[in-house]
C-alpha cells in the first residue's frame, strides 16, 4: 500500500509511518487521524516565521583578532598567534584558513576550541560500535540526547547497555523527543526508569504533560552522546536498526530495503565541555529532575590539534547559530563548497548564498538522495532544482543508500558535521547540534568521503532535469506549498 506521509519532525518520517505496513486496518486508521490532529496544530503555530537576514559585513570584514579556546580557557592573543601559525604550517593555502578561522570568530555563541581529536564515523555500524565502546568503558556518568530512540534490536542493545551502567553505579541521564520516539511505547523506557536512569521526554505531546508552555511544534532533533564529560559523539544518527547496514557494503540491508548512508563524529578534548553545557542547558531548560552529584565538568587536556566549535541551535534564540554560521561561511567560500544533506528545502538567502558564490569562480556541489523517507520532503526538495542548475550549481543525487547524512566541507579546510537539516523546520523548529572543524587534515578526509559517495551517485544535468513528466512537476509544486513547514 501507500504511504501517508504527515509529517512533524521532518528529519524522518515519524517512526509511526515507517511501521504501518506491519499493523492492522484499526490501528493504521487511528494513528494517521492522531498524526493529522499533530499537524493541524503544527499548521497553526507556525505562523509566518522568517529566517534572519545575515549580515555581509559578518563574513567580510571580521573585526576582532582570532582568539582561541584551550584546556586551561580562552587563550591569550599572543598563545593564539603562536598556535595559529603551527597549523598553518600544514595548509596549502593560509589565506583561506585564516578567512574560516576569522569568519568563525565573527558568530556569536560558543568559542573555538584548540587541542581536540576527531573521528570521523560512516554509517551506522561504526557509529554504534564506537559507541557502545565508549559506554562500555564509562566510569562516571553518560549523557544522551536523541530524536529517535526504536524499540528495535538496536533500541534494546542500547537500553540493556544503559541499565547495566546504570546499576553499576554510573549515571545515565536520558532525553528523547516525544515526536521522534511517537510510536515507541512507554514500556519501552521502563527498564531505564527502574534501575535509576533519568529519564526526560522533550516538550510531551501530550499538553498533561508539559513541563512549560505547549509548543509541539518545536521538537529536539539533536543526536548526542557525552560519556564522562570526556568523550562526545555528534552527527545525524538516531538510535534504530534502519542504520543496521552499510551504505559502501560491509553489512548489506535486507532485501528490498536500502542501507542508510550517514555520517557521525566521535570527538575528544576540552571542546568536549562545551557540548556539556549545551546537553545541560536543555535538561535544565525541559524542567528535568536534579541530577545526581557526579564530575560533569572534568578538566580536559589537549589531546590532538583539531580546532572545533560546537553550536547548539535552539529556537529560543533569536536566530539559528548554525544557520548564521553556514550562510557566513558559504559567503566566505573561495574555492569549493561540498554540501550533502538529507532534506534540502532552502530559503531565498541560502540560495542566493549558493549562486553568488558561483558567480565568485566557487565550484558548488550539492549531494541529495535518490530516495527518501519523507516523500512530501523529497517532492519539496525537487522543486529547487531548476533554479539550483539554471546558476550552474552541480547537484548529484545518491543512488544505493538512503541519505540521512547532514555534512558540508568549505574549501577543504571548513566543515560541519551534525544534526542540521537546510530545510525551515531545522533552523526555526528545531534543537540542533553541530560540530563545525576547521584544519585541512581533517577536511581531507572529508573531501575523500564526498568523492567516494559521489561514485554511488548520478549527476542531474538541465537537459535530462527538463524531460521529467508532468505528474513530477506537480508533485514538485504540490510539495513546494509546504516549504515553510518542511
């Protein structure tokens, strides 16, 4: 049969949908009329929202020195220069660096941080085995932050995983999104609750439940493991076995069912702090129970020399950090611009960001799926693609896998990797965190990954585009009504 797609945290299709093939006529029936009263009130309180104008001058003329944040705080002007100058050392082109490092600078929010490692994570498996390596060595306390959590194989490794921590004398603290998790039951997180995990469902569904003004429009779309206040785990994975195969073959899917292709980071260091505060201020923000007495707040020493930032959106602020400091750093783009992400529906500033940048001699790619599993999101997507190639923006669409991943590398030596959709939801909506990494070490390999899935991928040119069918061009435009919403 298919699908009714209604959708409210836009990341994915809420897990209701993916599942409704396996449930019976009655229960199909009242969760789609449940999933159309949820976006009946998201319809209502969205409002006319609009996304800030960012100003030219921001990426263009910074004005302050670069300062640095290190394992003992911020750094003098002086210890900053002396580092900057080491890690140039190591770049083809130090005017670029030094523009990303400036641009960064120029952001409000929270600092650059020196001495960190990054491990970059591909696909689910990885991911997950990193993972449960980490929580398997935690000795004090784990944090986790996600939009999804499955009552599935994965869900339950990671539930009987936690609850054996738990008793074990570490402390788990636990928020999910009530969206995210819609369709996974209540009994589902009763082990954790039992054996002492802190357990907080973000901005309930259910207006009994809320803890402060019911906004079930605004969703935690966020994917965060911290363990120990050491180790910090960031990119666009939930917690669900559809992640249970590889998107490059080592674990292939089950049949008729494509791997899911994402991307994660496994990151050490003092930078690590800061994703704590931002795990923190949302527990507090939600209203959860006090947390037990536990070192939170480690001192962490330098460890490697990546120099990242972590950015916590929140749509209690005035405007997107992540969208401030990805029109910022397109703007400042001089050489190539490699973005992949999973749901793009852009607003008329980031489009124009991408084709001025065109105009500039940046050569600007764009890696979207084949397939998805919002098709209301994939139509809406579509809709742009006639604009996108009329200003010579090269789009490539990944064959093989379900793209999930949410990644952008800037001139080799700018990247992101995090939770970050370029779509309305995600920078009006949504709680999202990124990791942004400046270095060209780390940029390579990013750029080895995008030319590895643009391998697995088909590129969309203006004359094979302009012969799709009618019933695709309407799709496109019955979708782009919902733009605002995606």
């Amino acid at each position: 049969m298919s699908r009714v797609v209604v959708e409210v945290g836009f990341s994915q299709t809420l897990p209701t949908l993916r599942t409704m093939e396996n449930n019976n006529i009655k229960t199909k029936i009242l969760l789609v009329l449940q999933q159309l009263l949820i976006a009946f009130f998201v319809i209502m309180l969205v409002g006319c929202g609009s996304l800030p104008l960012i100003s030219p001058d921001m990426t263009m003329k910074p004005k302050h020195p670069v300062r640095l944040g290190g394992a003992y705080g911020i750094l003098t002007a002086q210890q900053s220069k002396t580092i900057l100058s080491k890690l140039k050392k190591n770049s083809d082109d130090t005017n670029i660096f030094d523009k990303h490092l400036a641009v960064e600078m120029e952001i409000v929010g929270s600092p650059l941080v020196i001495g960190n490692k990054v491990t970059l994570l591909v696909d689910g498996i990885a991911t997950y085995e990193a993972m449960f390596a980490a929580i398997e060595n935690a000795k004090n306390h784990i944090n986790i932050e996600t939009y999804i959590i499955d009552d599935d194989e994965i869900g339950q490794r990671f539930v009987e995983l936690l609850v054996r921590k738990q008793r074990s004398g570490v402390q788990v603290n636990f928020i999910y999104d009530s969206v995210g998790a819609f369709n996974t039951p209540k009994s589902f997180f009763q082990p954790l609750i039992e054996s002492g995990v802190n357990v907080l469902e973000f901005n309930p569904i259910n207006p009994l439940l809320t803890r402060k003004g019911w906004e079930v429009n605004l969703r935690d779309h966020r994917k965060l493991l911290i363990v120990d206040g050491q180790i910090a785990f960031v990119g666009g994975i939930n917690i669900s076995s559809v992640y249970s195969s590889s998107s490059f073959g080592r674990f292939k899917a089950a049949k008729n069912k494509l791997p899911w292709r994402d991307t994660h980071v496994r990151i050490e260091g003092p930078v690590v702090t800061e994703f704590q505060k931002l795990f923190m201020t949302t527990w507090l923000a939600q209203k959860g129970d006090v947390l037990a007495d536990k070192r939170y707040f480690p001192q962490l020493a330098s460890i490697s020399t990546e120099v990242v930032r972590a950015i916590g959106s929140s749509p209690d602020e005035l405007y997107s950090q992540m969208y401030a400091t990805l029109i910022s750093a397109i703007n400042s783009a001089e050489t190539q611009i490699c973005l992949t992400n999973a749901y793009f529906v852009p607003d008329v500033q980031l489009l124009a960001a991408l084709k001025e940048a065109v105009l500039r001699g940046v050569d600007v790619k764009l890696l979207l799926p084949d397939k998805s599993d919002s098709m209301l999101v994939f139509y809406a997507s579509r809709s742009y693609y006639d604009e996108l190639l009329k200003a010579n923006i090269k789009i490539y669409e990944r064959k093989n896998a379900l793209l999930h991943a949410k990644t952008v590398l800037i001139d080799g030596v700018w990247s992101t990797i995090g939770s970050t959709n370029l779509d309305w939801r995600s920078f009006l909506n949504n709680q999202e965190i990124n990791a942004v990494i400046l270095g060209q070490g780390f940029g390579t390999q990013m750029q080895t990954l995008f030319e590895k899935d643009l391998q697995s991928s088909e590129l969309i040119t203006r004359k094979v585009w302009r012969k799709r069918s009618i019933s695709t061009r309407l799709k496109e435009q019955a979708a782009r009504l919902w733009a605002r919403l995606l």
